[in-house]
C-alpha cells in the first residue's frame, strides 16, 4: 500500500467531488498505463498507486474513513489480503457496466460483483479502440491485444490442486463477508482470508495461489460494422475477466473512437468538407473534381457561385448503422484569392474592376441596403 497521500497522487483537492476524482484517475491511469509505458517498472508502480488511491476515494465510505485515519484505516485489510477479491490494476477499461448499460464510456462504470460469498461470475471489461473514418465507413475487422484474468490452466479453475478439497473459511464462517470496526462506524466488506468466496482451499494450486484466475494476454478478432461512431460500443461475450472458482466469464465492450480527418467531417450520416476554388471558377463556372471516401467525384459550379455556397453529393456519406443507407457529402466552397500579382496580372484585373463597376452583386446590394442606415 503507497503511503503517499491518495489526493496528491490523484492530483485533486479534499474537498474533489467524485466526477473530479473520477476524471483524474482515468487522465494519469492513461498516462501509466503499462500497455502504454513496456517495460518502465516506475509507471508500472505509478500505475499501481494512482488504482489504489482510486478504489479507496471513488467509495463513500472508504474516502471518510480513509479522510479521519488515513493509511491507518486500510493497514488491518491490506495485510490480510485486500478487502476486494481478486484485483488487476493493470486495466484501465476493468470498470463495469451497470444494469442500465451506462454512458461512455461516457462514464467509468461501477462495480457489478456480488458482495456475496461463493462463486461470481466475472468482470466485464473496456476497451477503446480508434479507428478511421474510413474503416467506419467500410466496417473493418481488428484483433486487439489487452490484460485479463483468465481461469487458471493448472487448476482448471477450481483454484486447488489436483485431489484437494475445499472448506469453509473459518475467518467468515462462509458468508464471504466480515464486519470490521472503523472510528464511529462499522464497514462491511469482502473476508481477506477467501476474498468473498466463503471457502479456502486445503492445498492451493501453485500457479494461481487459491486464486482459480492468472493475468494473461489475450487477443480478439472484432468484426466491426459499417457505420458506427465515436461512442458505438460492441460486445464480445465471454471474453472479459474468468470467473473465480471456475463461474462464467464476463462481457468485453469495445469503445470506438474516430480519428480526427483530414478533410471530413462528420455529422451524423452525413460528411462535410471545404473545397478551395479559384475566384475565376466561381465567377464563370465549371467542373471539379473532389474527394470522396469512395474516391474522385465531379461537382458542377454554376457561374456566379458565392464564397459559402454548399453543395450536395447524395449517396456519398456515411452508411447508417442500422439501416445501412448512406447519408450525404455536404461541399462548401470557399473561394480564393491571390495572395501575390504580377504586373500584368493586376493591370487586367483593375481593368475588369472597372468593367464590373455596374455588374449585378446581390450579396453586396443585400449587405448596403442592411447598413444603409450607418452610412447616414
């Protein structure tokens, strides 16, 4: 257990509500992430540190008892194993998804185990994953590598040895709960001899330790569909944390996110850009040919066009994720100026300043008869 202050390693004040200590956590658990820091033992203790500090702040309780006695209030559990079960600070996505399903991860997700004793079905994960616009477009398929518990190859997921049995924990006396003694109040939590199973084994096995779940690697091929966006979540079943005791695995959810694009953007189903053209286009009209996800695409510009003027590609959006019809491309065009002439350059165009000095400008006539009044 870090001995470091939980809100100094956190970055917050004492008086942070939980969505600001919530919103710290997930900005330095990004940070020193292993996954993002190999092989840097430094992170990966910072890493521990900053989980540690935010399972004790982001719990009610646990935060007032640890705000009146500080480490003190947490030594007794700590040496007996540790009050939550089984515990990866290695995930920065191993937040669970509440029953209403939740927002991004729109928010952390609170824990979904049971405080009952006995065997529980296992975590579900997160994970973010960013994407281009294009594979959103298209659908495209990945396979993401992340941390897990998986159960224990030895023991099978029983968490003993070949031919040892399992007894009650004499500690809870099986319910996978104790009652411990805080200041003024009383905490429940989680026994430390079981960690929350109710039962103990006689002869552990020697790779998991009792545990029945070790931290492995795993990899998942995601068939990603056509059409999602930044806050689409998928589900893979079966493939977040094992179960202790050998009980059922729970979800993964993979977050999108999309790149930031070069020229589109996305609204919805449909894309929008900017196109630059040429004052002389604008003014005589003509063809150009424009980018699409698809590839190269004509638009008509007929004379006159205005600088802001938008243009309609039907068909060449995004398709729409339940639907598959796909949305527009929206062309804006901006018109251009010549940043330098040449003599002979300017010449021609004074002469056609002065030839254009009775030409119809509606924008212009529109704009002088708006601020006629200012000019008086």
């Amino acid at each position: 257990m870090s001995e470091q202050d939980y809100y100094e390693l956190l970055g917050v004040s004492r008086n942070a509500s939980a969505d600001e200590i919530k919103k710290a956590y997930r900005k330095k658990a990004i940070q020193f992430h292993p996954d993002k820091n190999p092989d840097d033992s430094a992170a990966e203790e910072k890493f521990k540190e900053i989980s540690e500090a935010y399972e004790v702040l982001k719990d009610s309780e646990k935060k007032a008892a640890y705000d009146q006695f500080g480490h003190t209030a947490f030594k007794q559990s700590a040496r007996g194993g540790g009050g939550g079960g089984f515990h990866d600070p290695f995930d920065i996505f191993k937040e669970v998804f509440g029953s209403s399903g939740g927002g991004i991860f729109e928010e952390f997700f609170g824990s979904g185990r049971s405080s009952q004793g006995g065997p529980q079905r296992g975590s579900d994960l997160r994970y973010d994953l960013e994407i281009s616009l294009e594979e959103a477009a298209k659908g495209v398929t990945k396979e993401i590598s992340y941390r897990r518990a998986t159960a224990c190859n030895r023991c099978k997921g029983a968490g003993s040895e070949p031919d040892s049995r399992t007894i009650r924990c004499s500690t809870c006396g099986g319910n996978g709960q104790v009652t411990s003694s805080r200041g003024f109040f009383s905490v429940r939590q989680s026994c430390p001899e079981c960690h929350g199973s109710g039962v103990v084994m006689e002869n552990p096995c020697k790779k998991c330790q009792g545990e029945g779940r070790v931290m492995e690697t795993s990899k998942v091929k995601l068939n990603i569909p056509p059409g999602v966006e930044t806050g689409s979540k998928l589900r893979s079943s079966g493939n977040g944390e094992a179960g202790n005791l050998g009980s059922a695995s729970g979800d993964l959810y993979v977050v999108i996110h999309l790149k930031e694009h070069d020229i589109f953007e996305r609204q919805g189903d449909h894309l929008f850009c900017e196109i630059p053209i040429k004052f002389t286009l604008a003014a005589l009209g003509g063809t150009i040919d424009l980018p699409t996800l698809t590839g190269k695409a004509s638009l008509k510009i007929p004379a006159g066009t205005q600088s802001g003027t938008t243009f309609r590609l039907r068909g060449h959006g995004v398709p729409n994720l339940r639907s598959g019809r796909k949305g527009d491309q929206l062309v804006r065009m901006q018109i251009e100026v010549p940043a330098k002439l040449k003599a002979s350059q300017r010449k021609l165009l004074e002469d056609f300043a002065i030839a254009c000095s009775d030409a119809d400008n509606p924008v212009s006539k529109t704009f002088l008869k708006k601020a006629k009044q200012f000019f008086e």
